[in-house]
C-alpha cells in the first residue's frame, strides 16, 4: 500500500472513530462528563479539548500551512460541549483532503516545526503524521477506559472493527 492510501485510510479510521468515540460521549450527565477521571488532563471533556488542541490546533497547521501555533496542550480551546463535538468531527474530516493534496515527494521528507517550547525540530514526514493518529488513538482509548470505570457504555474503537466495516465514504 503506497503512503497517500494508507495514510488516507488512517484518516477515514480517525473518523470513524472519533464519531462512535463522540456518540458515546454525547450521552453522558454533565457532572459525569466533567469530572475528574483521573485521566492525564483530568476529565473527558480536558481530554477531547487536548485533541482539539493537539491534532487540530497543532499538528493539522503544521502539516497544512508549515507553521508552529502556541498553544498550550491543556487549553480548553472549547467549553461547550456540543460545540467541542462539533469541532472534534468536522477537524477529523480536514485529514484526508489534505493528504491527497500533499505532492508526492511530501511523504520521503521532513517535517520542520517549532516545538512549544521554541526549539528547532524535523522529523520524518510521514513517521510524524503516524504519530498525529496514534495520538488520538492512544488519548481515545483513555476516554473509553474512563467511561468503562464510570459504568458507563464504550464502544469498540478498534482498527480491526473499522477494516472489517469500513463505512462508505
């Protein structure tokens, strides 16, 4: 599988499951979504605000316009919920557009940014942009833990599930 097709597959996943992930959450009581889980940033709602933060506010403008916002990774860019939800989906959907406009050269090269703290960086093109899905994977899997401990219903968040039925596009 060539790099535009897997990483175009990654992003429709990220969608996927970003949406059941949302769908999930969308039920909870207010006080259950806003309280401290005992999550790296505390809640679910402090953990879907870090992935507006991280995949869309961060590593989206770095891979699309080759700039470092500053950003902290704890903000809360969005207290209202159905806002953040809304936000968290339509952010999703930019990935694959993006990786079919990117030329294919792109893949085999560096990505340069600026870390939060000012330094200088570049690191695999491609190997970073795994690193934008894996993250999201890894803090999605920390919400449905969280929701398991609070007795509440999780969905199956697992790649293999998607590959088996992928939604049409």
């Amino acid at each position: 599988m060539d790099a535009v097709a897997h990483f175009t597959q990654l992003a429709r996943y990220n969608v996927w499951a970003t949406a059941r992930l949302l769908d999930a959450v969308r039920a909870l009581p207010e006080e259950v979504y806003r309280h401290d889980a005992g999550l790296f940033f505390q809640s679910i709602h402090g953990t879907l605000n870090h992935l507006l933060v991280g995949e869309h506010h961060l590593w989206f403008v770095r891979f699309a316009e080759g700039t470092s916002p500053k950003v902290a990774l704890d903000a809360e860019l969005e207290s209202d919920r159905a806002r953040l939800d809304a936000r968290l989906r339509a952010g999703a959907a930019r990935w694959a557009p993006l990786i079919a406009s990117l030329p294919a050269d792109r893949w085999n090269g560096t990505l340069d940014y600026t870390t939060m703290r000012g330094t200088q960086s570049s690191l695999p093109f491609a190997a970073t942009l795994a690193h934008v899905f894996n993250h999201g994977t890894h803090h999605r899997g920390q919400i449905t833990a969280a929701l398991t401990a609070l007795g509440q219903p999780s969905p199956e968040l697992d790649l293999v599930y998607f590959l088996q039925n992928p939604p049409t596009p």
